[in-house]
C-alpha cells in the first residue's frame, strides 16, 4: 500500500517519467511497483519495461494525491533502498554534514557528469532517498554508490590509501595550484558552516578563489567546479 515517505522506510519513490524509466534500466530488481496517473496515455516505454522485469504496473490516482501534488507527474516507481560499499581504488566525494535534498541531488548530477560514482556522506546528514532527492538528481542516483558514516575517521578506516583534498575558506592553495594524487577524495563541508578547522590538517586543504562580490559559493556549485578541475580530462 502506498504511503507517504519516511526516512526510517525500507522503500522510496520517484516522482515522474524520466526517473521512473531510469530507474527501470538501471536497477530493475529494486523495483517494487510502478504507478501511473489515468491522465498518462502513453505507456510504449515503461509497460514492456516492466513485463520483462515481471514488475506490477498499476493504474492509482490515489497514489498521486499521497506521493505528489506536482502537476506534471503522472508516473511513480516504488523500489527497495539499499546502501553500497565504496570502490576502495576509485575517487570518492566526501560530504561531511549535508543538510539539503537539493543540493544533494544536483551533486549527484555533477558527480555521475564526471564519473564520480563512489560518495561518502558523513552523519549527521540528508537523507539521499528522500524523494526530493531523488527528483532533484535526475536519475543520477541509480550510478552512485554511496554509504553512511558516523564519523570522518571511520570513513577514513575503510576507504583505502589515497590523496584527501578539503574544501575550506581557510585554506592556501588554490584549485588551480593543486596537483592531484589519485585515486582521491574531495571533501566538502555543511551548506552553511563548511569544514571545521580540524580539515586544515587534513590532505591538502584547497580553495576556490572568487572575487570579493560573494562571500563564498554554495555547495553544489563548489562542488561541480572541483570536479570539473579534478575529472573533466579523466
């Protein structure tokens, strides 16, 4: 039965088409059920999706007015949450403290842009199932492997050798400068109150420099601009 979303719930949604097709191709076998509104006419795409993966596809209205009020929704994918180990050898984004869905899901997008696949998100944090979240990352959820950890350090137990570079206001090097080592993780602080000064003794610490009409850059932009210097010829 169809229900509102909560964070302590073994599955999630994604609220439209485009999501709900991408998760099909990706991750068929964590689908549940795939729900869709008597105002979608056409079903070429998703029906033989689901009767290949053996998947209940079912005409509910109702399950719109519990899941989404948003106009232009009119299919919903209902699929098993599950959590990942990271890649030791590959390059990781570290997330200490995230509190935004969609900033999340946009550094899911950035991530999957430049074949980032492995994400470290450190407690407490959003919930990247959210349904929020999801919507928000376009699908790009469905190529990330991802895992929660209590602390930094404990991340740092399991992730295996290699280079950390902490985004802070207070560090010396610049982006530019940085001469990465890899495989590596790029870390990145809370929205609002960034990386503690104990990151300063962490890897090396860089900074991406602007002009003194900003304080600083939100985090899913910081975030895309280091991956772009990092990834982009990678």
């Amino acid at each position: 039965m169809v229900k509102r979303y909560r964070k302590e719930d073994d599955h999630s949604y994604t609220l439209g088409t485009t999501l709900t097709i991408e998760l099909l191709k990706t991750q068929p076998d964590k689908v549940v059920c795939v729900y869709y509104h008597s105002q979608l006419r056409d079903l070429s795409v998703i029906e033989p999706m689901c009767k290949e993966h053996h998947i209940p596809l079912v005409q509910s209205d109702k399950a719109f007015n519990i899941l989404s009020q948003k106009e232009n929704c009119f299919c919903i994918g209902e699929f098993v949450k599950s959590e990942f180990a990271l890649d030791p050898t590959r390059n990781h984004v570290v997330l200490v403290n995230p509190s935004n869905a969609g900033n999340l899901g946009t550094i899911l997008r950035s991530m999957a842009g430049f074949g980032v696949e492995d994400l470290a998100i450190v407690s407490p944090g959003v919930d990247i199932y959210d349904p929020k979240t999801v919507r928000s990352s376009m699908g790009a959820l469905f190529h990330i492997r991802f895992h929660y950890f209590d602390t930094f350090d404990e991340y740092v137990k399991v992730c295996g050798k290699r280079e950390f570079y902490p985004f802070m206001l207070k560090a010396t090097t610049t982006l530019k400068q940085a001469q990465p080592t890899f495989p590596c993780s790029l870390v990145f602080g809370n929205e609002a109150t960034g990386l503690p000064d104990s990151f300063l003794d962490v890897g090396t610490p860089l900074i991406i420099r602007h002009t003194d009409h900003i304080d600083s850059l939100n985090l899913p932009i910081a975030a895309s601009i280091a991956l772009f210097q990092f990834f982009s010829e990678r």
